[in-house]
C-alpha cells in the first residue's frame, strides 16, 4: 500500500501529474457532455468520465501493453473527484453566471458576459418563486 501525500497542493504527485499533463493541458478539450457535466456541477459524474477519458488515451497512445499495465496502475492513485471540482470551478469562472456563455474578460461584469445578464439574475435571486 502506498502513503498519499500533498503534491503541489493536489492531493497527491499522479493527481497533479494527471491534471497537468492530460486535463489542463491542450490534449483535454471540454467536449457537450463534459460541458453539461460542468453546467450541472456534479464532480462525481465528471470524474468517472475523466479517468475514463485518461484511460482510453493512455490505451490509445501504448496499445494493451506492459507500459499501459503501469500507466494503469498509476492511474489507479490520482483522486479524479479532485480533478473533477477544478475543471468545473474553472469552466465556472470562464462562463457567465447567468447564461452560462464564454466570458470575455475584458468586457464582462464580475462573472457576467453583460449588464443584462448580471442584472437578470440579481432579479431572479431576489424576488421570491412562485
């Protein structure tokens, strides 16, 4: 059995290793389902597919080898779930609060892609349902 320990403030060296290389770098793009995945904010959901994105490339890239027997078994210790709260905490900084398009950072409002919007959902969040 292995010791987890804090790496780069990841809960451990493949989970960093793992976010860095194969999730934040340019191999990961956020296709419809993992934009949904995002919308929805559900880690759980998102970090199965995640590792199972990590597995099909690792597959992809050695064939069933014993290379991807280990990459495998490193695999096996990186905390998906984590990985899963960043991406989402990242798609909901790049993305309108209200309407959940790109943001532009150099027009938006405090997490909102325009007045209209930021002014929509104050009213949404400070008028009572029903």
């Amino acid at each position: 059995m292995t010791e987890n320990k804090k790496y780069n403030g990841w809960t451990n060296y493949a989970t960093w290793r793992i976010n860095l290389e194969m999730i934040s770098d340019q191999k990961f793009h956020l296709d419809e389902s993992y934009i949904d995945l995002c919308k929805k904010g559900d880690p759980y959901k998102l970090a199965g597919e995640l590792e199972e994105f990590v597995l099909e490339y690792l597959l992809d890239q050695s064939g069933e080898t014993l290379t991807y027997d280990y990459a495998c078994a490193f695999v096996a210790e990186a905390n998906f779930y984590e990985i899963a709260e960043h991406v989402i905490h990242d798609y909901e900084l790049a993305h309108c609060g209200n309407c959940n398009d790109q943001l532009n950072y150099d027009t938006s409002y405090d997490g909102y892609c325009s007045k209209e919007c930021a002014n929509e959902d104050e009213v949404l969040l400070t008028h009572e349902k029903g």
